[in-house]
C-alpha cells in the first residue's frame, strides 16, 4: 500500500469520524460523540503525519501547489476541531464551518485537479 493510499484512507476515517461526531451530538449522545471526537483528534495527528510525509517524499517540499494543499489541509484540521468544539459549548459554528468548506475545496482542488493522484 502506497502513502498516498494510507493519506486517503486516514482523512476518509476523519472525515467519517466527524460526520458522526456531529450525528451523535444532534441525538444527544454526548458520551458517544465525545469517544468520537477523542478518535477524530488522533486522526488529525495521523492525517498531519502522513501528509508532511507525502509533501516531504513525493513533492519534496517544493512548488507552490503541493504547499498550498498542505496549507489547506491543516486548515481543515483546525476547522475541524473548531467546529466540534465550539459545537460542544453550543456556541455559533458558522465561522468554523465557511473556513472549512472552502478549505477543503482548496483540499480537493488541488489534490485532485492541479497535482494529479501520484
């Protein structure tokens, strides 16, 4: 298995760890999604790692597009964890959610549209 696959499989466990963070916060299961936001904060770390080793080993930290992407994609762990905290005092969430979307736009475009799947 190649790093690039673990990369994609560690952020698609985060992301799915989120989704149902925010699920079982909404059926007001906070023991549940508190275990899940412990996962999702132990992803960021593995998603972090992985990703600095694909911008180390594959774009070698060099060119604008692959910095911009990891740029963005640790901007997307912050919006994450923003969200679900803020979330969890019931505070407003809107701000941490605009930051997230666009970054992972950003995430996506660039992933996939300017540097290709290597």
């Amino acid at each position: 298995m190649t790093s690039l696959h673990i990369h994609v499989g560690l952020w698609t466990l985060l992301l799915l760890a989120f989704v149902i963070s925010l699920i079982l916060h909404r059926a007001g299961k906070p023991k549940g999604q508190k275990i899940l936001h412990m996962v999702a904060r132990l992803l960021y770390l593995l998603v972090l790692v992985s990703g600095l080793h694909l911008l180390g080993y594959v774009y070698h930290f060099q060119g604008v597009s692959p910095l911009i992407k990891g740029a963005s994609g640790i901007l997307v762990l912050i919006a994450m964890e923003m969200v679900l905290v803020r979330m969890e005092k019931g505070k407003s969430t809107a701000f941490g959610w605009i930051i997230l979307i666009i970054a992972l736009a950003l995430v996506f475009y660039f992933g996939y549209a300017i540097l290709g799947v290597k």
